[in-house]
C-alpha cells in the first residue's frame, strides 16, 4: 500500500485535530457566516410568528364588526358564552338568560367557527379573541355613529328645512331642544306640538317622563300614528330606511328610500366598487361581507338605538340618557318580533320583515315557486297541451 504523503498527513492531522476545549477548529469567517445564518433563520421564524398573530387579530377584529349590528348592542359577550355554558348544568332559566342563550345561537349561526373555536382553544387564548372581537365590535359601532350622526342631521335638514339647521359637529343643540329633532324623539303617545307637552318633557316633569317605555314618533311611516292601532305604520319610517341602508349596504343607496328596495343596491355598490378599484381603494358593502340577504329583528334594533342617538343631544355613546334605557329598549324592539301573542300578530311581523327585506334587498320569490304554482305557468302549461295533442294523434290514428 502506498504511503501517504507527509504534507497530506499533516494538513489532514491539523482539520482533524480539536483544540483543548473539544472544538473541531473554524475559521472566524466562517463561524461569522453560520451564526448569521442561524439568527436570519430565528428573524424568519419571529416574522412568521408575527405574522401569523397579526393575522389572527385581523380575522378577529374583522369578523367582531358583526357582532352589535347582528347579535347584541349591550349584552356582554363574555354573558352569552356563560350561560351556554351553564345550560349543560341547569335546566330552568329566566326571561334573560334566555334572552342570553338566544343571542348566543344568534352568535354561532353568525359566526359559524366560533362555538368550536372556544373548545379549542386554551384559557388565555380564548380571552384574546374575545377582547379582539369586542374591539372590533366597538369599532364598528362606533363607525356606525359616527357616519349617522352627520347623515341624520343632513337628512333632516333637506326634509323639514328648519329654521335653525342642525349642525352634525354641534350634538348639543340636538334633542329636545331643538324642534324637529324633539318631535321625533316625542313619545307617539304624545302631541309635540302641544305646548303642554314641550314646557313637560323641557322641564323634566313628572307627567311627561321620556323612557324606553314609548315608541319615538321617529319610528312611523310618515311620522304620525294612529291612536286606535299603534301597530300601524310602527317601523317602517323614512329615516330609518335611510339609515339601515346607510349602515348595511352604503351611504349612497341611502338616498333611494323612499323606493322599493333595489337590491340592486347591493349589487351595484359592489359593482361600483369594482369599477373604482384601480383609482381609490373602496369598500364593500357590510351586507355583502356579512353574507346578508335579509332585515332582522337584531339588526333593525341596531339601527333604531343609532337613530335615537343621532336625534339626542348625547355627545358619546352610552347606555342611560336621563330617564330612557337604551339596552331595555333595544329588547323591547326585539321582543316586538319575538314575543308573539299568536299566529295574526305573527303573520303581520313576518309581513314587516318582508317588506323591509324588498326596501333593502329587493329579495326575490323563487322559494314561493311552488309546484301548484308552477304547473300554471306557460312553460308547464305547454308541455301538457303538447302532450294531450300527441295523445290525441296516437287515438285518432
């Protein structure tokens, strides 16, 4: 066998050889780059981490802005995922833990991942999707009143044409200081403009208390009622079209409400925010990210609570405003849909929410497409007149 050469055996002794401390000799270069690639790998995988939790606050956040304007306006989210809770240990409720465990199957069908994602997820995850969810409830509220609060004061000016004109960015001469704003806040019980009433409600009388226990007049078709059938004309205002269409599909279709519903109003926002997408970043309807197609009750509250708030002096959002409870009177807008004393009452609420659902949407029929209906049209009705001619042929023949 051949030697080796001594040169080869000593650079090979020197590569191979550790210094005292056990380390296989390195060049300082070359330690330099293999640390830099460790801390650039360890810099990747921060970002990704980041990345991934910014992610989930987004999600979180985003799919929060549901929750007020779809599920509840004041309940506490952390009260309904208790009493579902709970439902697994007590059998008999009360009228507001049901009104809890109500809202919490509104939340699941709203945001269908969510039930899961509570068992999942541990302790302090879960109050972090929860406080994300709540920011981005608030925010979207919050947006919410903002938006109407100039809107309403707009709107009213252009229809009543007030003397004094309402000023958006002046809340304290809203309420029942001023005229117009006062005879839509007046309990419908009431005659605005009976100096009685005014100097009473003013002056905060015993006589003339304005609580959650009346229905605004701002709340009826064309703003008068009928003292002898207060269901008549009850939520189907034009300033409360106006603002759900605000709110729900864009300020713009706002405009159109004294129409039936163009659904179109939907689709066309849409479609003009397509248009516009290569010259200003717009947003899609809340509707349309909210998958949308029809009013309910929870949503109509929301959009009667943020009414009652542009119209009142109230300069920040709250739950009590003098004597009127706002989160009992969001109930009670809910339970006007829900607490049925029987199958007349129930018919007149579903024809409600049908109308409102044309304002808004334009919904269409194609459910009620029967097959007793649909054996009288022209296309059925055809093919049995071909047929009975053909039977008709073969007898003769």
């Amino acid at each position: 066998m051949a030697e080796p050469e001594p040169e080869a055996c000593h650079q090979a002794s020197i590569f191979a050889l550790p210094d005292q401390s056990g380390a296989v000799p390195t060049s300082a270069d070359a330690r330099a780059k293999r640390r830099i690639a460790v801390l650039e790998e360890e810099l990747e995988m921060i970002k990704q981490d980041r990345g991934t939790k910014q992610r989930k606050t987004t999600f979180y956040v985003a799919q929060g802005r549901v929750i007020h304007c779809m599920v509840i306006l004041y309940t506490n989210l952390e009260d309904m995922i208790a009493e579902n809770n709970h439902r697994y240990e007590e059998q008999e409720s009360t009228r507001e833990q049901d009104r809890l465990q109500y809202g919490y199957i509104l939340l699941a069908q709203v945001l269908p991942w969510l039930h899961e994602r509570l068992a999942e997820l541990d302790i302090n995850d879960c109050e972090d999707m929860k406080k994300k969810l709540k920011r981005g409830a608030d925010a979207a509220r919050g947006d919410d009143t903002s938006t109407l609060k100039d809107l309403v004061a707009a709107w009213l000016n252009e229809d009543f044409h007030p003397s004094q004109l309402l000023r958006s960015d002046d809340k304290q001469s809203h309420g029942f200081i001023h005229d117009i704003c006062g005879k839509l806040l007046c309990p419908a019980e009431w005659d605005w403009d009976n100096d009685r009433v005014k100097a009473g409600i003013h002056e905060r009388t015993s006589d003339y208390i304005v609580s959650e226990n009346s229905w605004p007049l701002f709340l009826y078709e064309g703003y008068k009622i009928n003292g002898d059938n207060l269901e008549q004309g009850l939520f189907k205002s034009k300033i409360m079209v106006q603002a759900f269409k605000a709110v729900f599909t864009s300020p713009s279709s706002a405009k159109k409400a004294d129409r039936d519903g163009n659904g179109a109003d939907v689709l066309e926002n849409n479609r003009h925010a397509q248009r516009q997408l290569n010259q200003v970043k717009v947003k899609t309807c809340v509707a349309s990210i909210i998958n949308m197609r029809k009013v309910t009750p929870h949503s109509l509250a929301y959009v009667v609570c943020q009414v009652r708030f542009a119209l009142s002096s109230v300069s920040s959002w709250c739950t009590i405003d003098s004597d009127f409870d706002y989160e009992v009177f969001w109930n009670n807008v809910v339970d006007f849909f829900k607490d049925i004393p029987g199958p007349v009452a129930q018919r007149r609420v579903t024809k409600l929410l049908e109308w409102w659902t044309r304002k808004i949407f334009r919904k269409n029929h194609r459910e009620d497409l029967m097959p007793e209906v649909v054996s009288q049209m022209s296309v059925t009705a055809l093919a049995k007149q071909r047929k009975a001619l053909e039977d008709a042929t073969f007898d003769s023949d």
